[in-house]
C-alpha cells in the first residue's frame, strides 16, 4: 500500500468532514462526504444526493470521482470517507474507484473526524472486474 502522511491524512479527513456538511439526505439523514487526492496532488469533495426516487441517489464517492474525471484527472492517490458511523463505501462505489486503481488508499472516517481504518480498493473489492478484464486473450 502507498502510504500517506499522517497531515496528507488528516487534511483528508478534515476535507471530507467539512463536505459531509454540505450532503442533501433529507430522506436517510445519513450525510456522507468525500475527498479524492488525485496523483497531481488536486482534492476533489463529493457529498451523497438523495432523491425522494430512491435509485436515483448518488453517493459521496462517485461524485468526487466524477467531479475528477471531468477535469481530467483519472489517477488517484487517496480517497477518505466519513460518515456518521464510520460506514463503507458500498459495492457500486469499490467498483468505480476500480475502475481507477486498485492500489488507491481508502481511509475510512467517523462524525468526529476520527480515522477509524486505512485500507486500498484491492482490499474492499477482491477479484474485482477491471479494464482488463475487458481484454481478449
């Protein structure tokens, strides 16, 4: 696993905990934030927008890889994640952030700002289904 600075990860944490401030969930009262440090060193927030049709709620992770993607960024370094309980990312997140890197640091984070664990997207989605595995033998 790379690693990161013990300020890389709290400054990571504090920018997602600042996001989550900014989450629409009206409907979960679950309020999720995130921050994307990409390779270039830029950090993208994403926060979770719910909508009273369910299924069309998206999560605090993929709008910051979104957000990142749309500005040309598609290597990334770290994601942290906080909710009100230290909560995962959920198996539609672990694959976008796949799609990105397996290697890519996942710090998971509570209400407080604590980091309660450190893993990779490797960790969270083993066997997982990437680019290559698109590819023809």
């Amino acid at each position: 696993m790379n690693s990161l600075s013990d300020p890389q990860i709290q400054m990571l944490i504090a920018t997602a905990s600042e996001a989550r401030q900014r989450a629409y969930a009206p409907y979960s009262n679950y309020a999720v934030g995130a921050a994307l440090l990409t390779k270039s060193g830029q950090v993208f927030t994403g926060v979770n927008v719910e909508n009273a049709a369910y299924p069309a709620t998206m999560c605090a992770e993929r709008v910051a890889v979104f957000k990142a993607i749309s500005e040309g960024e598609h290597t990334f370094e770290a994601i942290a994640i906080v909710t009100p309980n230290g909560g995962f990312p959920c198996g539609g997140c672990r694959q976008v952030l796949a799609e990105f890197g397996l290697e890519t640091i996942v710090l998971i984070g509570d209400a407080a700002g604590h980091l309660l664990h450190q893993t990779t997207v490797r960790d969270l989605l083993p066997g997982a289904f990437t680019p290559d595995s698109l590819k023809h033998s």
